[in-house]
C-alpha cells in the first residue's frame, strides 16, 4: 500500500493521508474546499466551493499517477440539497467519463464548506 501526499492539495486536518493505493485503486480521502496555497476556505458559493474540490482531487489523484479521467466512483456530501444542481454543474465539467455516484446531504461539514467530495479510481 502507498500513501500519497502533494502539496497541490490541502494538508490533512486530520489523523489521515490524502490518498491512498492499493491494488491498482486510488482512494482518495474527501476533499473540501481548502485552497492549498493559502489554507483557507476562499470560495463562499457552492460553484467556487465545488471548483475547488475538484481541483483538489485532480491534484491528489494526478500525485497519485490517476486522472479524474478514471474515477470509477465518487461519494458528494452537500450541506444543502438545494445546492444539487448548482454542484452539478461544476462537477459534470472535472467528471466527463461519469463515474458512479453517491450523493447525500449531511447535516455539518469540516470548517462548515459547502460540499465534499471522495473518489476512488484506477491507478
């Protein structure tokens, strides 16, 4: 198993890694909306939040030799459903092969963000 770090992504604020492989799959740890050079939530609008993520995934997953591109399932946390098709619309653009997905909302998120999101992929 490897552990994947890159500083293209936020540092964990937690007792875990960013990524991990195993088995020619990356899991990759939910991202939420920090901006990795700054540290700080930026975006205050579920799209802004949602690019975000995105990025951050792209990031850890492209550390982890993966791409968006092979995202074979993803799991969304939305603190408001009522943001559905305004996260939809950012995410369909990072994730054009449609991998499978769950989506639910969830009453908190970490540093209350709008939307997280977990992938995993082929390596």
């Amino acid at each position: 198993m490897e552990t994947i770090y890159t500083k293209n992504a936020p540092d964990a604020i937690g007792p875990y890694s960013q990524a991990k492989v195993t088995m020619g799959l990356v899991f990759t740890s939910g991202q939420i909306a920090i901006n990795p050079a700054t540290g700080a939530v930026e975006a205050t609008d579920i799209k802004g939040q949602t690019t975000q993520v995105c990025e951050n995934l792209k990031a850890v997953l492209e550390a982890a030799g993966s791409s968006l591109d092979k995202a074979v399932k993803t799991v969304c946390f939305l603190a408001d459903m009522g943001d559905f098709a305004a996260f939809n619309e950012v995410y369909g653009t990072y994730f054009t092969s449609k991998p499978a997905r769950s989506c639910v909302a969830v009453k908190t998120l970490p540093k209350n963000v709008l939307v997280e999101v977990e992938v995993i992929a082929e390596a």
